[in-house]
C-alpha cells in the first residue's frame, strides 16, 4: 500500500479519519502494536508450538559415556558418604595423585624425604605395593629387575616420589641381598640416582647405605660417579666427596706399579673383529678395573670444580683442580689418553671465565 500522510488521512472539518476509513488502506487482523501473528501483543511471550511443530522438533542429544560414568562415580560416592554418617564428599580423600596419597599416608606431600611408614600401614601391604604406573602397576615375590628398572625410569621421568618410596621399600625391606642374582646393587643405585634428579635425598641416602653395606663388592664406579653429580645437584657436596673418596679413590702408592710391569709382559689383547678388550690374565683385569676407576673419578672431580667455579667459589675450584693434577702421573703410566679421559676441559674453561666476570 502506497505510504499515506497526516494530510490526507484529515478530513473535512479538520478531523482525523481512521486508518480504517482511509481509502486504499488494509486493516491487519490484530491489534497494530502486536508483533507477533497470531495477534497477542508484545508482552505476551513467544508464540505457542503447533502439534506438528513439536512432533518436528529433534530429540535432545543423549549423555555421553563420560558424563554417564561420573554421574554413577558421584551417585557411589555420595551413597558411601551417607552410609558412614554424613560425611562430605573430599575428592583428597580418593584421590590417586602422588601428593595426595603422601599426605593421606602421613608422610606429607612435596619434597618428601623418604620417612617410612607408620606400623600399622607398612603391616597393610602383605608384600605388595601399588604403583601409579600402567606397565607396572605393583610389586610383589614375583617382580623381575627388569620391571623394578621399568618402574623407576617412570618415577624419574615424572618425578613420582610415591612410586619412588614404594619402590625402596620393596627393595630395602621384601627382597633380600641375592635378590634378581645380585643385581639389587644395582637397582638401589638406579634409584638413588632417581630420587636425588627428584631432589629427594631422604630415599637416596638409604639405598646408598644399603649399598654401600652389603653390595661393596659389586659397585660400578659408573655407578658411584652418577650418584656423586646427582649428590652435586642437591647441593650436598660433603656427601659426594665422601663417595668419592670411598667408592672412587685413589690406589695405595705403589699398588699400581706391579699392575703396569705384569700387563706389559702379558696382558690384555683386542679382539679384532669386536673391537673389544680380552683380558688374558689377573693383573690386565685389575688394570681394566683401575682405569676406569680413574676415568670416573677424574670426571665427577671435574664436575665438582666446574659447580664452585660456577657458583663463584675460584678457591675450591683451584683445590679440586690441584688434587687433579696429582693424578697425572697414574694415568700417564698406565695409558689413558685425552679421549679414554674425557675430562670437560672446555666446560672448565667457561666457569674459570664466568667466575672472572
């Protein structure tokens, strides 16, 4: 309909005509100030569905399995909650987190120390220990090393102390000293070495104790030269000297002069299709045993004085590097060249220069 003004809606006389008798006009079917089509006006909602509008509309989408399942976890939770007189629901009650199991179990979340157990839960255990990890979920009588190496690699890796502490307690307390064919010695330095990357030097010192006492015999110097840079790591330098000195130290004067006379009449020989080192007789075994002893001691003193140089302390540094030099003349006599050595002279050199600045 064409738009119509005030003027020709005016009638004779000056009145206003209706839009009703406005000649080309159509009346709607409702009230003019009603926006919806059935008529009702504007505070009367949203329009009504029609039967075959509601038959049309889709069903609402179903629950997923997840919302399922945590709606039946609550429903269990809440029913346990009510068994045991109106308890509140505490998610730190059930939950599986490190943390959380540590400060249920009395030994406190964190930084733990390696605290043992009370009496009573310690008696819980029937020999079995839980672990958060899927590959390995406990340890029992019938744990391989190979699981025990499993576990711990995933504690260090995720610097999980409640697997860490389970795992000493399994080694330190239910298996013996024969256990995995003498390989516990092992283990417990695998483990100490995991505890102190955790900057948790409670457990490690215990494993190193227990290895220390009754595993003298079969300690690696790799071993004791891994456990001295983690001991560095936490800070704890007495404590990597006092491994160095008893797992890594130097021989009596003179041990050594009949080991090189003996190997240069018969000693060892290199395979030549392996590449490997066949030893022949007794002294060219202790020379082998000697030298890498050296090789790892020469090595974690090096790392000592490259964290005094670092930490600005050039006295200490120059002390290490001293006791060092004494080595020279032993590692000359029995042949270890600059690269058997592999001392990190460059790294040195960048702490001497940071220390200068």
């Amino acid at each position: 309909a064409p738009r119509v003004s005030s003027l020709m809606l005016a009638g004779p006389g000056g009145r206003r005509r209706t839009a009703a008798a406005a000649p080309g006009l159509r009346r709607p079917a409702g009230p003019i100030n009603c926006p919806f089509r059935d008529g009702r006006g504007a505070g009367a909602g949203p329009p009504r569905m029609t039967a075959a509008e509601v038959e049309a509309k889709p069903e609402a989408k179903p629950a997923s399995k997840r919302s399922r399942r945590k709606a039946a976890e609550r429903a269990r939770k809440q029913k346990r909650n009510s068994k045991s007189g109106g308890a509140s629901s505490n998610n730190k009650a059930t939950s599986r987190h490190p943390e959380a199991v540590a400060k249920r179990s009395g030994r406190g979340g964190g930084n733990a120390n390696g605290r043992r157990r009370n009496g009573a839960a310690a008696a819980g255990t029937n020999g079995v220990h839980r672990l958060n990890s899927n590959r390995v979920g406990r340890l029992d009588a019938s744990t391989t090393a190979d699981d025990v190496v499993r576990a711990i690699k995933r504690a260090q890796n995720l610097h999980d102390l409640h697997d860490m502490d389970e795992i000493a307690r399994f080694l330190l307390e239910d298996v013996d000293v024969s256990y995995a064919y003498g390989y516990r010695g092992s283990l417990l330095s695998r483990l100490a070495v995991a505890c102190l990357h955790a900057d948790c030097p409670g457990i490690a010192l215990r494993c190193m104790a227990e290895r220390r006492a009754h595993h003298r015999s079969s300690m690696l110097p790799l071993e004791s030269a891994a456990i001295i840079r983690g001991l560095l790591r936490c800070h704890l330098l007495e404590d990597a000297w006092f491994v160095l000195e008893d797992e890594l130290s130097m021989p009596p004067d003179g041990w050594a002069d009949g080991i090189v006379e003996e190997c240069s009449v018969d000693g060892a020989c290199t395979d030549a299709e392996t590449g490997l080192t066949v030893v022949e007789n007794e002294a060219a075994r202790r020379r082998a045993e000697l030298v890498d002893r050296l090789v790892h001691r020469a090595r974690s003193m090096a790392s000592i004085a490259s964290r005094h140089l670092y930490e600005s302390e050039p006295g200490e540094a120059m002390d290490v590097l001293g006791r060092m030099a004494d080595m020279g003349r032993l590692v000359d006599e029995l042949g270890i060249g600059k690269d058997e050595l592999g001392v990190p002279w460059a790294r040195l050199v960048r702490g001497a220069a940071a220390c200068e600045k």
